[in-house]
C-alpha cells in the first residue's frame, strides 16, 4: 500500500495543474485578470509541492514525471494560449507559430532540466538554473498583459510588446543562460523573522495590488538574469582556480 506522504504533493500538483488548465476557460471568457491569477496561483503551488514532498520525506520518480508534466501544460501551454486569445489572434497563423514557439521552448527546457538534474557536478551549480525555468518564462510571456491589468497601463502597443516577451521567454528557456535559483539558498536563523516578514508583506501586496505588484516582480526577475550570468562567471573562475591549485598540489 503506498505511504499516504507520496500521495500528498500528487495531489497538490494535480490541484496546481487544475487552477492552471483552468486560466485557458477564463480567457476565453475574456477574462484576463483572473486567467493570470490563476497562473500565477499554479506556480506558487509549483514551488510548494517539492517542498512540501522533500519536507515529508515523500519524493518519487512519479511525483516527478508528474510535476514536470504539469509545468508544460501551466507553464508551457496556458500562459501561451491565453496571451494568444487576449492579442495574439490578430495576427493570425503568426500569432498561433508564436504560441508553438513558447510551448516548443518549454517543453525543451523541461526536458533538458531533468536530464540536468542527474548530472549536476559541482555543489554551487545547484544554485543557478541553466536558462530561465518554466514558471518564470510564463512570467516573462504574461508581462504585456500584466501590464494592460496593471495601473501603469497606457495606450502602448501591446501587440509589438507581445511579440517581443513571447521571442524572449522563448529564448531565455533554451538559452544556456545561467539564472538563480532559490533552492540553494539557506537562511540563518538571525535572519529567519526578517525573512518571514518580508515574505508576509509580499504578499500583502499582492493580494492588494495583484498586477502591480507581478509587474514589479517580473521587471525585477528581468534586472537579476544578467546579474546571475556575471555572478555564475565569477564563481566558475574561481572554482577553475581552485581545482587548478588543487590538482598542482596533488603532482607535487
């Protein structure tokens, strides 16, 4: 009988992929402000359930396939055609090619990401991702359209723009770029509240002020990606110096 702790992140998954399929029935009921709640909704649940499965002792190869399954289809797919119902329409058999486009190139980072799970070498390689991960490259799809939500919006052409952040999540993807992930990152205790509290007062925000405060966020994301490249070459540099010293230690 399967221990119920490797059901409980399925299910939370299985609740993610259901809040995100669900942001396509919303587009096409024009309505855009919750089609991109609920995406943004399926991937905080994305960043819970590994958690939650690492934290109950409940990882397996199932709940793995599993989650990266559901990470196509909310990140790779919904985001796509909603953006594609709400401008990219317009433009007709272009605008279907560039939804083909995001969804090709997540299902390919995916793929590479799981392949790249396995081979991981060296300890700080774990807190980089190579090119952008699927949740942030919806993010980066969505952001003309959280822009139309938000109060900073105005009359831009949001169709140029649609096309631009679709060629750039598509890029960023399966791009060898590398970008920070937070599954690395420790916290010491001192600092812990402080944490917790800046978390609490995200959140607050974004309850209060959802499209402000996602367009806040992925502008920021956008601000990190070339600081992460710079950061990921210092730290290669060094480490290539470290081994080189080591390996001239051990022939002396």
């Amino acid at each position: 009988m399967i221990h119920p702790r490797y059901v409980i992140p399925s299910i939370i998954s299985i609740l993610g992929l259901c809040v995100g399929i669900s942001s396509i029935k919303f587009a096409l009921n024009s309505q855009f402000d919750y089609a991109v709640i609920a995406i943004t909704i399926a991937s905080i649940v994305d960043t819970m359930d590994g958690r939650i499965a690492r934290l109950i002792k409940g990882t397996s190869k199932f709940g793995a396939e599993l989650d990266s399954l559901i990470d196509f289809i909310n990140f790779g797919v919904a985001p796509a055609i909603t953006v594609y119902i709400w401008i990219l329409k317009d433009l007709g058999n272009v605008g279907w090619l560039l939804v083909l486009f995001h969804s090709v190139a997540c299902c390919l980072r995916l793929a590479r990401f799981n392949l790249g799970t396995k081979i991981i070498n060296e300890k700080w390689r774990e807190n980089f991702f190579t090119g952008v991960p699927s949740p942030a490259g919806a993010g980066i799809l969505l952001l003309p359209l959280i822009l139309f939500l938000s109060d900073f919006a105005s009359n831009y052409d949001y169709k140029k723009f649609s096309i631009i952040f679709v060629i750039a999540s598509t890029f960023l993807m399966i791009s060898k770029i590398p970008t920070y992930s937070l599954k690395g990152i420790k916290v010491s205790r001192p600092f812990l509240i402080f944490l917790l509290l800046l978390i609490a007062a995200y959140f607050g925000f974004l309850i209060n002020y959802p499209f402000n405060t996602l367009l806040v966020t992925g502008c920021f994301y956008l601000f990190l990606i070339p600081i992460s490249f710079v950061h990921f070459k210092i730290i290669k540099k060094r480490s290539s110096k470290t081994s080189d010293s080591l390996i001239s230690e051990d022939f002396i």
